[in-house]
C-alpha cells in the first residue's frame, strides 16, 4: 500500500528539561499549516480521528497539529526542514561540538531512552550447506511441535553451536525454503500463506518435507501454526542469543521471500479490485533515527524522519549519508512512537547528569548553521 504523498514542511525546535539529575532534549517537530495537503489526507478518511479538531474560522475538520507552545522545557535552537510525506527528511544537521569531536561516538553514548540498535546483518550466501543429518538434527528436536516456546528452546540449543556452524544451518534452512516455496506455488498455495506453509513444512521435519517436495499435494494446512514461520529464521534467533541484539542473515532464501511479499501484496490488490474496494494510500507516519556522520571531514549530529516500514534501517542510513557521508556513531531511532501529520515529539535524549545547564549546552547541544 502506497504512503499518501504530499508536500511537508515546517520547524524542528531542540527545547531542554532540567532537573536535579537528568537532562532530557526534545527534538519537536511542527508542521507549516499546510490547509490543502492536510486537509486533503483528512477527507480521505485516513487519520485518527483522536487527531482531528474543528477550526472554527474555516468550519472543517482538520487534523490538530502541534504547536510552538506545546514544545516542553527551554528552547535552544532551531532548524527549518522540508520534504515529501513519503521520503526520507532530514531534521537535525549541526556540527558537534569542537571538544567532542575527538571522540564522538563517547559523545553520542548516553542516551537512557535509546532503542534497540538495528540488526546485524551477516550473509551466509557464500557458504556451502551442512549435510542433511545436522540440518535436520536440529529440526527434530522440535518434534512437530511449532510453537513459539519449542522454537525460543531450540534457537537457545542452536546458539549453543560455533557461529560457522549457524550460519551453514541458515544457509541450508534457505536452499530448502526455497525448493519447497517451489513445489507449495504448485500445489496453488496462495502467496499469503506460502511464508507460513514453508516454515510448517521445515518444521514437520524431513520426512514431511520429502514427501512434499516430491509431491506437493501432500501439503497439510494444519501442520502450519502462529510460529511455523519463525523455523525459517531459527539461525537468527540463536545468534541474536549469541550478539545480545537482533541478527538477520541473507540466504538463498532471502530474496525469494521478497518475491513472495511482493505477490501477496498483488494479491491483495487483486481482491480490492473484484470486490470493489477502492484502495488508499496509507497515512504518513515516521521515526526518527539520530547518528554522528562524517563528511568532508567535518563531524556533524544529524537527525531524519524516516517513513514506517519495514526498511527502515536501510531508509535511515541511505538518508543520513546522502551527500556521501559515513556514519561513526548510530544510528538509533527514537524510542517512542512515531509521529504523522500531527508532528510533536520526534526524538528526545534524556542524559543522567547533574553538570551545569550552561556546561551541559557547550558539550553537547549542536546548533544548525543559519
């Protein structure tokens, strides 16, 4: 589903809240009062209706947004951005500070509110596969049973194994989803389910999985389970126990699986178009992902709003070094909800410190070039 596309624009106001031990910015986001795009979003029906107010002096309901005054604490600077509700935009671009800049990612740390950092990605594609007995080995301990407890049990004893070892295990649980994603769009299983088939089938262990490969009808839709899927991605799941942060590795399996999201997304367009459902876009909605970029050899804090969705992490990076930069601390994204049209509180960093406000701002508050 596509994102409404309109223009937006508008200012980023940095504030503080000061108390006896914490500091804690606010990077506050408010739209220009852009009466036709958003009130175009608003008669399509696809804000909540929480958001919405009626403006006396133009008798229309329009979405409330966030103002100046709702901005918390002090006020420290700001930034004018502009952009497109379905692109990447870019809020936040200072320099750090000069005594900072010996050592930024110390001056990036410390950020009590960050979120869960973006996952490793390891490619097993090169690797060559293990022979069916420790694959399946691995399978069996399952023993049939696809729930999400016997799967977090099983990645726990598969992260027992050297990290050579899991990532031949991903490699090889992908050439076999691959095969049997093959033999399931035969047997006329819709792409919707095929993700949930192809996990049911690994999981049933490898004499369903002969069979089905041999002859698709064999198939059964009640082998699949809430947690079937998840056998596809066990390998990730034992690292990620190993790293202490999420893991995704691609497979030969990896690309397939775009494929068949893409089909099923067309299949769900084709049952909007028989049944007369008229498809809309889908309501803007961002997160903001925060890091310290190098360019040109110039040092700088950087923040964009990054469209929802399931690349986000690519999104952030490719946005945060569009002019040829390189990350050297982050990304992180904000540790909240994110925000739509409404704008408000796009990041906030909440530091456990009682140094001086005045030291506080010189060390670590950046101000965009005017």
């Amino acid at each position: 589903m596509e994102i409404l596309r309109v223009p937006l624009s508008g200012d980023v106001i940095r504030s503080i809240v000061a108390t006896a031990r914490t500091r804690t910015e606010y990077f506050s986001v408010v739209f220009d009062a852009d009466v036709e795009a958003i009130n175009r979003a608003a008669r399509r029906e696809i804000l909540p209706t929480e958001h919405f107010a009626v403006i006396p002096d133009a008798g229309i309901e329009m979405p409330y947004t966030a103002q100046r005054e709702d901005v918390p604490g002090a006020m420290l600077g700001e930034r004018t951005f502009r952009g497109m509700s379905d692109e990447a935009i870019t809020i936040w671009d200072a320099v750090i500070p000069e005594s900072a800049r010996a050592d930024p990612v110390a001056w990036f740390d410390g950020n009590e509110l960050r979120d869960p950092p973006p996952p490793i990605r390891m490619d097993a594609t090169h690797l060559d596969a293990l022979p069916d007995a420790e694959f399946w080995s691995v399978i069996d301990e399952l023993g049939g049973r696809l729930w999400a407890r016997t799967i977090d049990a099983e990645a726990a004893r598969l992260a027992s194994a050297p990290e050579g070892v899991i990532l031949r295990w991903a490699q090889t649980a992908g050439e076999k989803a691959a095969a049997i994603a093959d033999a399931l769009a035969r047997a006329g299983v819709a792409p919707s389910w095929q993700i949930n088939a192809i996990g049911a089938v690994l999981g049933k262990g490898q004499r369903a999985y002969d069979a089905v490969l041999a002859r698709p009808e064999e198939f059964e839709r009640g082998w699949m389970t809430d947690g079937s899927p998840q056998v596809i991605w066990l390998a990730d799941q034992a690292l990620a126990r190993k790293a202490g942060r999420k893991v995704h590795i691609v497979t030969a399996f990896t690309a397939r699986q775009r494929e068949i999201a893409a089909e099923a997304a067309q299949e769900v367009a084709a049952y909007q178009r028989e049944n007369g459902v008229e498809p809309r876009p889908r309501e803007p909605g961002f997160r903001a992902a925060r890091a310290v970029v190098e360019v040109s050899g110039v040092v700088r804090e950087r923040i964009v709003l990054v469209p929802d969705g399931s690349a986000m992490d690519d999104a952030a990076l490719v946005a945060l070094t569009a002019d040829g930069g390189a990350v050297i601390a982050g990304p992180e994204f904000a540790n909240q909800q994110g925000i739509g049209l409404w704008g408000g509180e796009a990041f906030v960093i909440k530091r456990r410190t009682s140094i001086a406000f005045d030291e506080y701002v010189r060390r670590y508050v950046t101000f965009p070039e005017r």
